[in-house]
C-alpha cells in the first residue's frame, strides 16, 4: 500500500511517521521546503515526545520520504489532508485556504481508485464541497477526522480511542481503504464508526467544544469557590467520582489554550451562525469568555501580590500551552507573562521546551534556562504551566536560592503543603489561600 499525506505539521508529520511504522511506503508533501528538509533528516520541526524515533526509524528503512512536489503523491492507494486550519484573520471562523490549496494542487494527480481522506479540522459541509470538486478524477473522498493531543501524538494515533470514517453513502471501497490501512489498530478491538460526512465532521468540532466546556464548566466553578471559600480541586475530585461526570478534563487553573480547542469552538460558532444556528452554540462564546477570564485573574492576583511585597519582579515557571509540548500558540502562561510585562513588570520565564517558540511570539520576554535563574530576584512566583520538572521542585531548597515568600500556582499543581513548610504562601486558582507555616 502507498501512502500520501498532505501537509506535515502537527498532524500531518506525525500521521506520516505513523503510517511508515505501520509498513507502508509513505510520502510527506509539505509546500514549506525548510520544514522538507528536518524531516528528511528525521528531525521533527517541534517537540513531540517518541517522534523522533519514528520518523528516524522511517527515514533509516527508506519507507518514509518527504517532498515538496506533490506530484510525487500520484499513484497512493490513500491521500491524507492533513494541512492546517487555523483561525481566519480578523474573524472567528476557520480559514480554509490550506485545505483548498492541498486539494487543488491534489486534482491533476488523482485517479479513479485513489482514496482522499481528510485529516483536517473543518467547518461542517466542507468534505461535501470537496467530493464534488474531486469527483471529476473519478478519485473519492473520506473524512477520517483525527483525535490526537500533543504530548501524546504518537500514541494518539497509533493506538486512538476511536476510528471515525466519514464517508459517501454506499461508498464500501472507502471503508474498505481505511479497513485495509488501519488493519492493525483495528485488531486490537478498536471501535470503528462508519458515518456520513457531516457527521464526521461535527464529531470532531463536537468533541473539542465538549472538551472545552468542561474546562470552562470547572473554571467557571473555580470563580465562585474563590468569593465563596470554596476548593475547587476538591470538587472537582467530588463531582469526578460520579462516573457520568468523570474526572479527566476537571483540573482548574489557567484553562485551554494551544493550536485547537481555542479556534475550534470559535470557528465552530461561526460556522452555527452562518447557518442559522447562532444561538444554538451561543454557549461556546460563554466557554471562551470563562477561559479568558482566568487569565485576567491570574495577572490580578500577580499584581495584589507584588504590590503586597512592594516589588515588580516575577518568576514564570512554564510558557507553553501545556506540559510535554513546545507549543505557545493562544497559551495561557505566555500572554499572562506578556501582559505582565506590557503593564510594567519585569518577568523571568524558564520552560523546559518553549524558548524558542516562545520568544518568537514575544521577542523582549526574558527567558532563562533554568528555574533557580527564573526565581532568584524574584518577588513572586507563578506557575504557568505544570510541567513535571515543576511539581517535582524541592521548595524548601527554592526558598534558599529566592527572596519570594508567596507562589501563585495557575494550574493547581503544586503540593501546597510542602510549600507551605518550606515557608511560601501558596495562592491557587479557585481554592483558598494556603498561609506560610
Ligand atoms: C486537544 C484535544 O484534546 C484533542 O483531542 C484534539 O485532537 C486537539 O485538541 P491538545 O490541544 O493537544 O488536544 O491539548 P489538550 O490536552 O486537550 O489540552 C488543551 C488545553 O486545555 C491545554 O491548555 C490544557 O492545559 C488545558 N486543560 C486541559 C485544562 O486547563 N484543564 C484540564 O482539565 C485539561
């Protein structure tokens, strides 16, 4: 079997890795020639934990080669889009330009027994319009929507939770293709959904904006218990116990962010609105409002502390989206450091992996590359995101190396007692106020 996959981003480069562990001959099509060029090599042009080995175990055994002539996807069995759809400029809905501009370059290179499967993220009613620009090649369309988190990629794709196979009504050769390619995922007992387009399509926009929600639903929970007393990580555990509700998803703090749950409910919404069902999804704006808002709260109780002690240095422990990823696209811990910094405040932020990444959104952002060089100077402290290296810190050996006395913890992650004995005031989001001992 040979396989094609459009686009090697995110999606894209780890889907083509996959795919070659699987034993096909596949070929990565990306039209940025720099991005070609690493994953020739077998470098990922992110972090990605056990991507690395895969594409190099690819590359070595010749089953895996990338290019920028996507020419060379013609004569694949299957073709994945799996190019980019982020927010439109200027507006909330997706931009599909990435995703017109994959098929159409696609077109001359079809033929009649090819199967397009689309990867990508898009608005409801998009693979329809798709199938019938392709359908001239005598080429057909699926749409295979992918569930992947980051940090997890790998595993994600290689062992998901579910496969989901949009296709054409009575389009048996389409659900045999994705049988044949995911043959050994589907041995495992993996649950397998054959569903018309616009169900596939939504299920995936469902999920993210579901996933979001709940996230906000505890965020919002979070605001309460603070001008009530409240805990809300114990609530979270209390209401978590109720298998309908489940605890996964419930940790409060600083709230979503990276390249997908933040635009997806968005252009989710817009695509509501532009067929008529605005206030069906009205909800969504409400979730991204919540999620906003804790952000906000996080800087103000930055400055109550900083004003509390006289100073205006902060220590930023973590800048990407979310622990085990480079990635700071609509990160949470990064803007709250940048809007610190646009209000006067002088931030030292260290991340394991976002440096480079991070300060190529903010280019003044002083990073350091350790955590003692992040707190030493430091007035106050703040966690952005909850990277293993931090809850792991020793805080009775941080408070020799630092002058701050109180820890405003954005993701609820750290042991309030231990840093309660070794002497810091421990402030998180939704939970009251942990006094030094
Ligand atoms: C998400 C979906 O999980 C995935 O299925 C989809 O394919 C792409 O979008 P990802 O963006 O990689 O994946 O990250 P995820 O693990 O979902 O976390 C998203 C954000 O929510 C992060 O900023 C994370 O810190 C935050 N989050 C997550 C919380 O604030 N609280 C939680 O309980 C869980």
């Amino acid at each position: 079997m040979k396989i094609a996959v459009i686009g090697c981003g995110y999606l894209g480069a780890v889907h083509a890795a996959a795919m070659a562990s699987l034993g096909y001959e596949t070929i990565g099509v990306d039209v940025d020639e720099a991005k070609i060029e690493r994953l020739r090599r077998g470098e990922p042009p992110f972090f990605e934990p056990g991507l690395p080995e895969l594409l190099r175990a690819g590359v070595d055994a010749g089953t895996l080669r990338f290019t920028t002539d996507v020419a060379e996807a013609a004569g694949s069995d299957v073709v994945f889009v799996a190019v980019g759809t982020p927010q439109r400029a200027g507006s909330d809905a997706a931009d599909l330009t990435y995703v017109d501009a994959a098929v159409e370059s696609l077109l001359p290179h079809l033929a009649a027994g090819t199967l397009v499967a689309g990867k990508s993220t898009v608005p409801v009613g998009t693979a329809q319009r798709l199938a019938d620009l392709i359908a001239p090649t005598g080429a057909t369309l699926a749409w295979n929507p992918e569930f992947l988190r980051e940090g997890f990629a790998v595993e994600d794709t290689l062992a998901p939770d579910r496969l989901v196979y949009g296709v054409a009504d009575g389009d048996d050769a389409a659900v045999a293709a994705l049988d044949a390619v995911y043959a050994r995922i589907l041995e495992r007992g993996t649950d397998r959904l054959v569903v018309n387009y616009a169900t596939a399509e939504l299920v995936k926009v469902s999920a993210n904006a579901f996933l979001a929600t709940k996230i906000s639903f505890i965020n919002a929970m979070a605001e309460l218990s603070e001008s009530v007393g409240a805990d809300v990580t114990q609530l979270a555990d209390a209401i978590g116990l109720d298998a309908r509700i489940g605890r996964r998803f419930l940790n409060a703090g600083l709230g979503f962010g990276g390249g997908c749950l933040p635009k997806d409910i968005r252009a989710f919404q817009a695509r509501a609105d532009e067929l008529g069902h605005g206030e069906t999804l009205g909800f969504l704006r409400e979730v991204d409002r919540i999620n906003l808002r804790r952000r906000d709260r996080m800087v103000a109780l930055i400055e109550r502390e900083l004003e509390r002690v006289g100073g205006d240095r902060v220590a930023m422990l973590g800048l990407a989206f979310k622990p085990n990823s480079d990635d700071v696209r609509d990160s949470p811990a990064l803007d709250v450091s940048r809007r610190l910094q646009e209000g006067g405040r002088v931030v030292r932020a260290y991340d394991p992996e976002a440096r480079e990444t991070a300060l190529r959104v903010v280019p003044g952002l002083e990073i350091v590359t350790s955590v003692a060089d992040a707190v030493c100077g430091a007035d106050v402290l703040a966690l952005g995101t909850e990277w293993q290296e931090f809850r792991d810190l020793d805080p009775a050996a941080l408070a020799g190396i630092t002058d701050a006395r109180v820890v405003v913890d954005g993701r609820n992650a750290l042991d309030a007692a231990a840093w309660s004995a070794a002497g810091f005031r421990v402030i998180g989001l939704g939970r009251p106020e942990v006094a030094a001992a």
